[in-house]
C-alpha cells in the first residue's frame, strides 16, 4: 500500500481487517467510434503493458529448444 490507497474495513466480532480497496473504474465515453476511458489516476504506459502481454503470450507460444526435448 502507498499513501492515498482506499481501503476499507472488515469488521468481524473478534477482528477488524483492513483492506485495501480495489480503484474505481469510471465508464468509458465512445468519441469518433473509439472508446476513450477517463483518467484513472494511476500512471502507466499502456503501449508497455501491450508489449508485456504480448511478449509473453508469444513465449508460452513456442516450441521448447530441441535440446529440452532430447533429455526427455
């Protein structure tokens, strides 16, 4: 957690946990065809995070190295 996370409180009859809680997503507005999503707050590089998952997705894609095969 980091300064200004939401969080909330469970409260049970013999504890009270705190959680962190999930950010507010905030509906999109379609302009132009496109859907175009409101600031969230939270940084980040969206071109990064599709590079990331496409990366990946193309390593569980390929086949083992034939030397991984031979030892089996």
């Amino acid at each position: 957690m980091k300064p200004g996370d939401q969080v909330r409180a469970d409260v049970s009859p013999n504890r009270i946990d705190i959680c962190p809680e999930p950010p507010v997503m905030a509906q999109g507005v379609i302009e132009n065809g496109v859907l175009v999503m409101v600031r969230q707050g939270i940084r980040m590089d969206a071109a990064a995070a599709v590079r990331s998952d496409r990366d990946s997705l193309a390593a569980r894609s390929q086949p083992p190295p034939v030397s991984k095969l031979l030892r089996q």
